[in-house]
C-alpha cells in the first residue's frame, strides 16, 4: 500500500488532499499530532485515531500525542491533579496499543499552555474569533452544551493554538472536531502560522447501534475483559445481511483488518467450516449476502479484539 492509501483509509474527510499529497511528496519528513482529552476510560472511538496516527508513522510521519490536561480542566472533566493522573493512565495505554514510545513525542499541555507567548496568542485568537463562531466550535465536545462555561470558550481557540506551538504539519481528529479543525486553518494565518492539514475520521456507533456514550455502557473499553468483551459482543446489534449502522463490521473495517492481513472464521464442518478473508470488502459482502452468519462474525470480532487488547490489559497488571 503506498503512503497515500495508507494515510487515507478508514477516513471521512482530508483537508485538503492535495496539500497532503504536497507534503508527503516533499524532502522534510512530515508531522502529525492528536489531543486527547484526559477524561477518563479509553475506548474505541479514541483507538480509531490512534490507528491513524499508526497509519502515519508507517508513512514516515512524525507523531506527536498531546495529554490535554488544561482543555480537560477547562471542560470541567476533574481538577488538574486528577486530570493528570488520568493523562499518565492514557499515555500508557496508548504506548500497548502500538505507538512507539521512542517514535512519539507524548506532550503534557500544561507543559507549555501556560506560557506568556501562547497565552497571548490566546488572546490574539479570541479578538479575531466570534464568540458565535467559538460556541458553534465546541458544541460536539463540551460537556454541557447548553449552557456552557467561558472556560469552554477557550478551549477551540487553544485547541487551534496547539497545532501552531507543537509545530505539527497535520491535525488528526473525529469529524467531530472538525468546526475546530476549520478555526485553525482561517484563523491561524492571520497570527503568522501555516493553515494545518486535517485527517478527520469516522465517528463510531455504540454496540448498540446509537451514538456511543459512557453513561450507556455501549462501548468497548481498553481495559475490559475477555468475558467482558465476548459478553458485549454477544449481545452488539448485528441484524444478519445488513450492513448499515452495523457496529460490529465497524470493529472490523476500522480496527480488526487494519492490524491483521488475513481474517479466519471458524466454524463447524457442519456449518460450512472455517471461512477465510484477505479483505475487510470480501468479509461484508459475505455478510450481505448471508454467507456469513452474526454469531459467527460476533464470535470472530471477540477473539480478534482480545488479541488486540491483550498488550494493554498485561499493562494494567504491570502498574
């Protein structure tokens, strides 16, 4: 696969393609960054970008991770000593799921967001933003949306403000951040920083087929267990043939294929036997067409997701 591909799968939107084909065309080596919130469990919608930014340092990138612990404090997720507790908890998580600790640059944001030139930049930022513009921006993030804090008003104009201090070329993140994402590259210029490049990638469903939440339990966890993971699989929404809003094709398209090239179904010989798959594309056709029976994928999806989660789990022992 070459760099283009790799970088651009499992995406929902490159702005702009062509400043990315531009850049990884020329003679420096390139880099990309994605914040984390630090605000508790990591799940699978967070290990989405985290196969991105995988995806980018096998394409030569350089990767940068910043611990947002002053955006957590600001959104109201914990005081700064929890939240970096749970910052630290994050970084090693992101260490057993594949990110190189040698190769990445982990980032705590208190670290340099509280120095006197970003915060006047800061403030540089909000005389040329709407407060309009700044509510629009985080309404995807914020807790409490509707009726948000100043705190929460900040927090875009750091978030654009990051890409420029950590000097990273591309700005990875859910489509969810796009608003944000699209306040950096016009409002950067205008404060003497190049425009970023941005990566936005797909918004997973929760098992149950909704929009995934905590408060439902509808997510997989990094650190749940192999019972736990068969026990959610088990009971995911996979309605036989259909293909749409199915969040257990999603585990395989967006985490399962990436990291393993040939995907075994095992099966009983009365059954049909084992069914092997060198492609996500020729696993849901098989799906769409009933070849492929839920259980069967469910089944599939537990095992593969436990082997992923393996490294992590071992982790949580060691500490």
């Amino acid at each position: 696969m070459d760099k283009l591909a790799l970088i651009t799968r499992n995406t929902e939107e490159i702005v702009t393609q062509e400043e990315l084909e531009a850049i990884i065309n020329s003679e420096k080596q390139p880099s990309a960054y994605v914040g984390y919130e630090p605000s508790g469990k990591i799940h699978m919608g967070h290990v989405l970008t985290v196969n991105k930014l995988l995806d980018l340092e096998q394409a030569g990138f350089k990767i940068n991770v910043l611990l947002a612990d002053v955006h957590a404090y600001l959104n109201e997720k914990g005081t700064m000593e929890e939240v970096r507790k749970i910052a630290d908890y994050n970084k090693r998580c992101f260490i057993a799921l594949g990110l190189d600790e040698k190769n990445t640059n982990f980032v705590l944001g208190s670290s340099y967001q509280l120095s006197p030139e970003y915060m006047l930049d800061v403030m540089k930022l909000s005389r040329i933003t709407t407060l309009n513009r700044a509510r629009r921006s985080m309404d995807e993030v914020s807790r409490d949306a509707h009726d948000p804090k100043v705190s929460q008003m900040i927090y875009p104009l750091m978030q654009a403000l990051d890409i420029a201090h950590l000097g990273v070329d591309v700005a990875v993140g859910g489509i969810d951040q796009r608003k944000i994402h699209m306040l950096a590259r016009e409002g950067l210029p205008e404060l003497g920083y190049n425009a970023p490049i941005c990566i936005h990638t797909p918004i997973l469903l929760g098992l149950d087929g909704k929009k995934m939440s905590s408060s439902k339990g509808n997510y997989i966890s990094v650190d749940d267990t192999p019972e736990d993971m068969k026990k959610k699989l088990k009971g995911a929404y996979c309605v036989e043939g259909e293909i749409k809003d199915n969040p257990v094709l999603a585990l395989f398209k967006y985490h399962i294929t990436p990291r393993f090239p040939e995907i075994i179904i095992t099966r009983p010989e009365k059954y049909g036997g084992n069914l092997n798959y060198n492609s996500y594309e020729a696993l849901e056709s098989d799906f769409a067409a009933k070849t492929l029976h839920p259980m069967d994928l469910k089944a599939a999806a537990a095992r593969y997701m436990n082997e992923i989660l393996e490294p992590v789990r071992k982790l949580m022992l060691e500490n």
